[in-house]
C-alpha cells in the first residue's frame, strides 16, 4: 500500500470479501504488496481456508550486531502467517489485529540462508477472537521457531 486510494481500496475489498477470498485475490491478481512484506522479503505462497504458506528470505538488512538475522525478522514472519492464516476463517466485513503472540526460537537463522516457508493455521476463529499456530522452517524442514497468537476480531 503506496497510496491512500489503495488503502480505501484495500478497505473496500475487505468488506466485500471474506478474508480467504482477499488473500487468494491479493496473491492470484497481485495486489500491491504491503510495504511490512516488501521490508521483510516474505510473499504470499498458498492460501487455503485455515491455512497459509509465506515464503521468505531473509537478507544483509536483516541482521544484528552479531551477524545473524535478527530475531525481530522471524517474529514479523511468524505474525504475518499467523494472522493471515486468522484472516482466512474471516466472513466479509471483519478484520483482525493481534492481541499477543507467542515466538519461540529454537536455532540462529545465519547470512545467506536460503528461502524459509513460514506455514500457520488457523485453530479458532469465532466471532470476537481467532488464535492460529506457525511454524518457520527451512527447505530441508528444519524448524527455526514456532509460535501461536491470539488476534481481537473486528468489524472492517
């Protein structure tokens, strides 16, 4: 989202289109990609009712002093999936915010990795509340982290 009429765009869509049919629309027609996922290397790559698959790779601009990717990078991954995956239950005309998410790291993510599949699915979504669980793994099927949230269900 570049622009304000793209954000009443995006706005108008969510209210006309349940959460699955704006993700599989924003991956299958190319809607602009929001700035978080251009700043963070992830794309959308499956889109499915309860469950979502974001590519991702991390780069230089992602690591720490130490010279490893920085933790705050898988975290934005895991709570994009995370919600998308939330987003997918969504009827029209209802959107989401998170309300607490929990990442647990298990292993560095070092420079020059190559593409992560960050996969989430969706575990509850009623009408005031959705918690999903993710996992970020490699090409191998390494796991990197894993985490759950809780996101708040509002009107669009």
């Amino acid at each position: 989202m570049t622009n304000s009429s793209q954000v009443t765009n995006f706005a108008e869509a969510m209210k006309e289109l349940s959460g699955l049919e704006f993700l599989e629309h924003a991956m299958e027609r190319g809607f602009p990609q929001p700035n978080m996922a251009r700043n963070m290397n992830f794309k959308l790559a499956t889109v499915e009712d309860g469950r979502v698959v974001l590519d991702c790779v991390p780069d230089d601009c992602h690591l720490n002093h130490l010279g490893v990717v920085h933790g705050g990078w898988a975290m934005t991954v895991v709570d994009s999936a995370l919600g998308a995956a939330v987003q997918t239950k969504l009827p029209a005309g209802k959107v989401f915010t998170t309300l607490e998410t929990k990442v647990n790291m298990v292993r560095a993510i070092h420079p020059g990795a190559d593409t992560f599949h960050c996969e989430a699915h969706a575990v509850h979504v009623g009408g005031r509340t959705g918690t999903a669980e993710a996992r970020l793994l490699d090409k191998h099927g390494t796991i990197y982290a894993h985490a759950s949230t809780t996101c708040l269900v509002l009107d669009a």
